[in-house]
C-alpha cells in the first residue's frame, strides 16, 4: 500500500511540474487531445497501463 501511495504522489508531482513550467503546451495538448478518436485514446491508455505494470512487476521481482 505505501509503494501505491509514492507512486500517486510521484504521479501528481510530475502531471504538476508539467503544468507549472509549460502552461501554454500543456492548454495546447489538452485541446488536441479532443480530435483523438476514442479508440486511439483507449489503445494507448491500455499500452501505457501494460507498460506500468511490467515496470513495476519486473522492478518487485
């Protein structure tokens, strides 16, 4: 659970970082991402959730 906590919270430090030092490119990104088809959304979500998996269960084995 505490490994799931320091990964939320790396998670928000870095989306927040983001935002704090490209305000403009991250407003700009947020609109393109509205002519994205759904299903390309959905594929690379599930790649990238696949990739975090593997990290982590290769990183705890």
């Amino acid at each position: 659970m505490k490994e799931l906590i320091i990964a939320f919270g790396l998670f928000l430090f870095i989306e927040g970082i983001l935002y704090a030092l490209f305000p403009a490119k991250m407003k700009n990104m947020l609109q393109r991402l509205g002519m994205i088809k759904d299903s390309q959304l959905r594929t690379g979500g599930l790649v990238f959730a696949l990739i975090g998996f593997l990290i982590v269960w290769y990183i705890k084995n």
